[in-house]
C-alpha cells in the first residue's frame, strides 16, 4: 500500500535575518517523516497566515507568492503521480531521491550474481555441495555469455530485465546453448534466484518472471531389473578394480545412497535400529535429510569384505570409493563385460534400489521415500509410475479378488 503525502508551507522563525524577515519552509510528510526544505523566499512575519499557509492579503506581492506556493505543492503531487505511473513504491526514500534529484547508483547484474556465488562459495560443506556451487558458475557464465550474444554487452543494469529478457534468454540456452528442455528450465530456476535476491532487497519494483511459466519434463529414469543385477554380481572379473567398483555400485543398489553419500559413509552412520538389526542413518548432502536405511544382507557381506581395506582403514571410511568420473567410467567397462546395453552410472544404482530392490518387491511407497531421504512424496512417486511389472503384480490381485466375486455370485444364483 502506497502512503499519503501531505504539504504544508511555514516560516522558520529561528532563522529570521537581521532585516526582520523570515523564511518560507516547505514540508512534506510520508509515514511520518519529514522532508523540509528553505523554498527561498522570506516575509514579514505578521504578513503570514499559519492556518492557511499563505501570505495575507490581495496585493500583487501576496498573489505572486501565494501562486508560487501552490505551483510548489502542485509540482509534489505531480512526481507522486509520475513515481505511481513507473510502479514505483511510494516510501519516504524513494519520494525524497525523485523530488531532490538523487539518483540512486545503478545496479548491475553481474556484481549481484558474483556475490550470490561467493556466499554460496563460502558455504560449501556446510550447507552447499561443491556441485551446487558449480552449477552456478555455470549459470553466471551462460548469463555473461548470453549478453553479449544478443545485446553486445558484459553487464545490464537490472532495471532493464524484463520479461523480454528472460525468454530471449531461455531462447539462448535452447538454440544456442543446445541444452535440453530440463537444463534450459534449471539455468533459467538459478537465474530466478538472483532476481528473487534484488525484489527482496527493493531493487526492483516489477518482477520480470511474473508472466513467464517453464515446466520441467519427466525424464525416464533408468534402472536394473533383478536379472541385471544378477549378472553383476555373479560375474567374475580379473580385474580388482572392477571387482571393486562392481561391489559398491551394488552396494548402493541396495542402499538407495548416492555417491557422495557412499563416500562420505563412515562407521559412526551405522548402529542399531528399532528391530535390533544395523542400520544405516545418514544425512544427504543433497537435502540434509535424513535416511534411515536398514542393512539388507547383500551390503553387509559387501561392508564387512571391505572393513579392513587400506583406504578404508587410513580414511576411515565405511568403503574405499573411487572418485565419482572413474567410477563412471568403470561402469562403462562393467556393462559392455556383462553384455548390458543400458548407460551404466553410478546414480542408477539409486534409481535400481527405489524400483527393483524394493517398490517392485512390495515395498509402501512411503517407506521407499523415507529411506531415500525424498523431502517429497511426488519425486518418489516418478520411480512408481515406470514399473510395469509392478502394474501387473497389482493388477492381478484384482483380477483374482473379482474371480472370487464372480464365483460367489454364481454360487448364489443357483
């Protein structure tokens, strides 16, 4: 809500010179702050009327001063009615700047999202993973990028961003930039944050994103099937390094953890659970929630053959894990071994522990979610809607429930 401005005109009688004349004051007042200022005319000050806040008299000096004063308080409604047609917020500061001709310095975009990125910089490991902070540095590069691609520029003040902006900037990212339907969305969602950052701190009065809509497409998530994993695990490799890679991809198949959850997993994250058995409780890194994950007797046998690895031992992790590229590039090696034709990652083994270790197995969605550390049911509910298998298991169970029905009711008729 914009506030209400009021004027009125007094003398400064403090300030009377030495010829007995006194100055002409004019105040404006917004939420209950004033803003004076000397409008360079002086009286006699028995020649004013307080009340009406004019000269007094019909004189030609009276009728000149009084229309100076009124084209004075005429000109301060005017910039209310100009700051009111650029959607300017109608505070104090904003008032004084617009009628004492500050203009407040410009500010630009790139300097905002640098110093987006150092705090997040500063505050990786303790509420941010590395990935995050390099998804936005990606995202500032594109944004530099895109400006000088379709305006020939290195900064812009925000101001200019308008919705124009942003969808010839989403244009960018989908024709030049190449990327794919998710990825435009998600540069598109951390640039969305650095406006989000100047609306909170009032640096701009319209928000560019408020007519713009981009949607995220459900991607199919690739998994194991149980005669997948088989083969896996039954495969004998000559190489350690396979073998090794192969038993904490398995691992994670029956964990649900990522990778840098496996890596970060130590013994302190394992104790006893509810049902006396172990279990694994670990924070994400991802969403900081927790998992609760009871051990299932494949990741046992895997914890224990490499509890006195040395790597294990001297960085007194749970599994001596590979960097995350080599692992990846391993996987490769494992699939095309084990006649696999899917893209083998490290993260399917993820997406291999929501659908065939447990949702394909019976497992209640929500308990899937729980262990998973999902911080939403919806984002579980993607790995349900891929399980044709378990469509038909439940399928079946009907069939048969009205079977019986249908056997009843014909008893019944005879």
């Amino acid at each position: 809500m914009n506030a209400t401005i009021n004027v009125i005109f007094y003398l400064k009688r403090v300030k009377t010179n030495a010829k007995g004349l006194t100055p002409i004051f004019l105040r404006i007042t917004i939420d209950g702050k004033r803003l004076d200022k000397s409008i360079g005319k002086f009286i006699d000050a028995s020649r004013w009327n307080s009340e009406s806040s004019k000269m007094k008299g019909t004189n030609e000096e009276s009728r000149l001063l009084n229309n100076h004063l009124e084209l004075l308080r005429i000109n301060v409604f005017e910039i209310e009615k100009s700051m009111l047609k650029r959607d300017m917020s109608l505070t104090f500061e904003n008032f004084k700047n617009e009628y004492l001709g500050i203009k407040e310095k410009e500010r630009m975009l790139i300097p905002i999202f640098k110093e987006h990125n150092r705090k997040i910089k500063e505050l990786v490991g303790i509420e941010y993973a590395s990935g995050t902070l390099e998804r936005y540095e990606t995202s500032l590069k594109h944004t530099k990028d895109f400006l000088l691609w379709k305006y020939n520029i290195t900064d812009v003040n925000i101001e200019k961003i308008d919705h124009s902006f942003v969808t010839e900037y989403e244009f960018y990212l989908r024709s030049e930039r190449k990327c794919a339907n998710n990825t435009a969305v998600k540069y598109i969602k951390n640039f969305h944050k650095i406006i989000n950052i100047c609306l909170a701190n009032g640096w701009l009065n319209k928000d560019p994103f408020a007519n713009y809509k981009a949607k995220v497409k459900e991607v199919v998530r690739e998994f194991l099937t149980e005669e997948e994993i088989e083969i896996i695990c039954n495969k004998e490799f000559v190489s350690e390094r396979l073998k090794l890679v192969r038993d904490i991809f398995i691992f994670s198949c029956f964990t649900g953890l990522a990778y840098i959850d496996v890596k970060q997993l130590t013994n302190d994250n394992i104790s006893i659970g509810i049902d006396g058995d172990k279990w694994i409780f670990k924070n994400r890194q991802k969403t900081e929630t927790i998992s609760k994950i009871p051990l299932l007797p494949t990741a046992q046998q895997i914890i224990e053959k490499y509890k006195n690895h040395p790597a294990s031992v001297n960085e007194k992790r749970v599994l001596p894990i590979l960097s995350n590229q080599k692992m990846n590039a391993y996987l490769k090696e494992i699939a095309d071994v084990c006649g696999i034709s899917k893209e083998l990652t490290f993260h399917i083994a993820r997406h291999t522990f929501a659908t065939s270790v447990t949702l394909s197995n019976g497992v209640p969605l929500e308990t899937v979610s729980k262990m998973l550390g999902h911080t939403n049911l919806k984002t579980t509910q993607h790995y349900a809607k891929i399980l044709d298998k378990k469509i038909s298991e439940d399928m079946m169970v009907l069939k048969s429930k009205f079977a019986i029905k249908n056997n009843e009711n014909k008893v019944s008729s005879l």
